[in-house]
C-alpha cells in the first residue's frame, strides 16, 4: 500500500478544524484507503483508538445503519466520554438517508472531527452546500496517476523489462488490480466489475433508470468518443441510425448521471479570444481509462483520445480547472489554470513529420499571452523548443513533481 501524498498533504491542514473534510471520487478510486492512512497519520500523534469512530457503508456490519437517527445514535453510543475529542470517518455517506442532519448536528456540538466520502458528485456536493454552507471543504480524488502506479508496481516487482507505461494506459489507475495478477484477462474482469457497480449502484439505482441497454449503449459511445466534441443531439442521432431512438433530453440526463457518478469529467470550450466559456459542445473524458479497456478492449488506434485522458486526469489530480481551447478555427487541447498559473497544453501520440509538428504548434502559437505552453508526445528526444513553445515526453510530463 503506497500513502496518497498529495491527498494526504491537503487534508492534514484542516484536521482539527470545525470544517466537515469531504472526500469525492469514483467507486475502488482509494478513498477508503486514504481514510485508513488518515487514521493512521492520527494514532501515531497520540490519538486513541477509542477516539475514531469508522463506518463503512460497503460492509456488511455497517448495514443496520440505514438513516440519519441509526447513525447518531451509533456515533452518540461509542462517545460518552466527557471532554474527549472524536474522530469519526463515514465511508459512502450517501447510503445513509438524511446523513447531513447528523454531521451537521455532530459539527454543532463541538467534540467531532469528520471525515466523509462519497461517490456521487452532485449527490455530495448538493448536500454539502444547501445543509452545510461555509463549513465543509471537498477534496475530489482521482484514481492512481502514473507515478503512483509505477510506484506500486516497483515495490511488487523489479524486473527491468517491464513496459510501466503501456500497462497505465491499457489497465488504467484502479488501486485495487495492484492485488492481482498483471494478466489481461484477470485485469479486464476487475475492470468489468468495477464498471458494472458504478453503473448499477451510482447511475440505475440512484436515477431510478429503466431502459439499461440505452444507458449502456450511451456509455459506450462516450467511451469511443473521448477527446472529441460530443453534444446530445449527436448521439441522439446516432442511436436513431442504430434503429434505436432516444430524445435529446434522455441523452442529457443520462450523460449528466454519468458525470454525476464520476465515470466522465465534462470539459467545457473556452473561447481564448473571447475570453469566455462557450455552452455548447462539450468533451467527455473517463474518469479512469481503464473503463475503456473494460469495455471496448484493446484499442491501440484510439491512442491520440486515451492519452488527452491520462494528461486531464493528471492535471485534475493536480488540482488545475481544466476547459479545452477555441482560437480561431483552431483547438487547444487543454487550458490547466490554478489559481494565478495558467498552462496551455497540446497532447499527440507523435510528431512524426512536418505536417504534424506544424498542426500542434500553430494552436499554440496563435495565443499571444506568457503563460506557458507544452507540446506533449510520445517522441523521445525532440527538439524541445519552437517559438518560445516547450516539448515533454508525455511519460516524463506525468512523472514531474
């Protein structure tokens, strides 16, 4: 088990503090882990183990516990101790009807620090602002970015011919293939099954869905189409050519579930010249690209889409807001902003010939601001800077601290 540094290092602050720590991220992402590491980090300060409170509403010990009253009174049993302080960790809040009644009652009362997760973004984050405004703060938990994944696969084995990156971008970031063996047919059911729950527990079940094959129908083409621009009308209009027709505002709700479940990140245009988010025409890109093996397979040729997917999760993981570029009639692949820093982005598979240097440059060299500005490939030892224009190994970009 590696520790989730990053994750770690943003929460530590707020321990202690009258805020609720909120932890959102898609299903086997890790959080229970990073919950574990957390209580861990408290017991090696001198917390006491009668201190923390853990519920983990995928365990089957934790199911009695369905609403918010079963849940105070579970917390209220295990802290009858006068002036102690309790730590209390509740994995998959959502399962708990009218949970945020009882966190906001345990925050009001001065002796808990909390700690909740969650699988459902707007599930979470709808809570959380009309019950607890002001005294929350979220932290949105990808799957293993690629440093983390070699990092795992280091400490399990050393041989020296291993291909790291190329089992990141077939496999994906999901902690839990690292108990597995690195075979594909054993990966891709974990990866199937991991699918299906998110699916069934985080979209049919949640929405109440009745048509599943259209809701997977959908899914898939999201999945064969990341990395372009994607609108509901477009697939509406491919399901109909599929003898299968669907209204656009099915395809919108369907789509806005999916998100909602953390299985796709939208990413809105952003006009440059404008400057100025456009509402139309959106991307979707996977919320680990391991879906896509899970679900279409091994797809070699679609390496341009699986690479734009693996540099956006790495930019979320560092916490940048990302949109995609319009300038002109051209595209930027990303536009990574946090706080005062802005990074414009290209992202290719290879700059193989002239035509193709030229066609990932000259996005770039339209923009006239200083921010700086990346061309990403697959190319080892290119000539790294044109026009004021840096180029990175995409490996080497992804492993940068």
């Amino acid at each position: 088990m590696i520790k989730r540094k990053e994750y770690i290092k943003a929460i530590v602050p707020f321990i202690d503090k009258p805020v609720i720590k909120a932890i959102s991220g898609i299903r086997r992402c890790g959080k229970s882990t990073l919950l574990h590491q957390i209580i861990e980090s408290l017991m090696e300060r001198g917390i006491a183990a009668e201190q923390i409170i853990y519920i983990n509403k995928e365990l089957f010990e934790f199911d009695e516990i369905k609403n918010y009253k079963q849940l105070h009174n579970y917390i209220s049993e295990l802290s009858t101790s006068a002036g102690k302080k309790y730590y209390v960790f509740i994995d998959e809040v959502q399962e708990i009807e009218y949970w945020e009644k009882t966190i906001n009652s345990l925050l009001a009362e001065g002796n808990y620090d909390l700690f909740i997760t969650g699988s459902n973004a707007r599930f979470l984050s709808s809570e959380l602002a009309t019950f607890l405004a002001g005294r929350y703060v979220e932290f949105r938990m990808q799957t293993l970015g690629y440093s983390e994944f070699r990092e795992i696969l280091n400490v399990k084995n050393h041989q020296s011919d291993r291909d790291d990156f190329n089992l990141f971008l077939k496999y994906g970031g999901f902690p839990g293939i690292h108990h597995l063996a690195m075979d594909d047919l054993v990966v891709r059911q974990y990866l199937q099954s991991i699918y299906n729950t998110v699916l069934l527990k985080d979209v049919v079940l949640r929405n109440k869905i009745r048509d599943v094959p259209m809701l997977d129908s959908i899914t898939k083409y999201l999945i064969d189409n990341c990395g372009n621009i994607t609108s509901a009308t477009n697939i509406s209009k491919f399901m109909k050519s599929q003898k299968r027709p669907v209204a656009v505002d099915t395809v919108l709700n369907y789509v806005s579930y999916l998100c909602d479940a953390m299985a796709f990140a939208q990413i809105k245009r952003y006009d440059i010249k404008g400057k100025r988010l456009l509402e139309t025409n959106e991307k979707y890109f996977l919320g680990d690209i391991g879906f896509r093996y899970a679900t279409l397979g091994y797809t070699p040729e679609a390496i341009a889409g699986q690479l734009e997917n693996i540099v956006l999760l790495e930019l979320k993981a560092r916490n940048y807001k990302v949109s995609f570029g319009k300038i002109e009639e051209k595209e930027i692949d990303f536009i990574a902003e946090r706080g005062s820093e802005k990074i414009y982005i290209q992202v290719c598979n290879s700059l193989s010939d002239d035509k193709v240097i030229d066609r990932e440059y000259s996005s770039l060299n339209e923009v006239d601001d200083h921010f700086p500005k990346i061309v990403l490939s697959m190319d080892k030892g290119f000539d790294t800077t044109r026009n004021g224009i840096r180029w990175m190994n995409i490996e080497d970009f992804l492993l940068e601290k």
